[in-house]
C-alpha cells in the first residue's frame, strides 16, 4: 500500500508541477501581452503629441511651397508676356516697314 500512496503522490506532484508550468506558461503569456498593451498606448500618446506638431510642419511647408509655386507662376507669365510685347513689336515693325515707316530710336 505505500508503493500504492507513494505512486500516487509522485503522480500528483508530477500532475501539480505540469500544472505549475501551465500557470507559469499563461502568466508569461498575460505578462507579454500586458506589455504589448502597454507599448502599444505609449505608442499612441506618442503618436498624438506628435501629430499636431506634424500638422504644424506640414502646414508651414504648404505655405512656403505655395508661396514658391506661385513666384514661378509669376516669372512664367512674366516671360510669357515678354515674348508677346515682343512678337508684337515686331509685327508692328513690320507694318511700318511695309508703309515705308520706322519706330523712333534714339542714338547715342
């Protein structure tokens, strides 16, 4: 009878220590899981105090890009105009020219 009590309390103690390794197991397992939890609201928090900063930068860049992009739309529709006032100066030029007349030019 005792070989009977000593099997069945190495069995128990087999059956406590699996069970042990499972609890231990499922505790790792939450312990990873509430870090995870954990980073991942860090990461958000992050992420928010971030963003309006970002906002702000993308904002400014917008603001210098238009301004650039409108100096270049000015200097192309500048140049643009100068190559029509001088198409049309010498479309005059060549009207006068076919009535026998010039512009005005002074020498020095």
């Amino acid at each position: 009878m005792s070989s009977k009590s000593a099997d069945m309390s190495v069995e128990k103690m087999v059956q406590v220590e699996e069970s042990l390794q499972r609890v231990l197991g499922l505790k790792k397992m939450v312990d990873r899981w509430q870090n995870s939890h954990t980073y991942c609201l860090w990461q958000m928090t992050l992420r928010q105090r971030r963003n309006p900063y970002a906002i702000l930068r993308m904002q400014d860049t917008m603001v210098q890009e238009l301004a650039l992009a409108n100096k270049q739309l000015l200097m192309v529709r500048q140049a643009a105009l100068h190559q029509l006032f001088e198409k049309e100066h010498r479309q005059y030029q060549q009207e006068l020219n076919q009535m026998g007349k010039a512009f005005y030019v002074e020498r020095l």
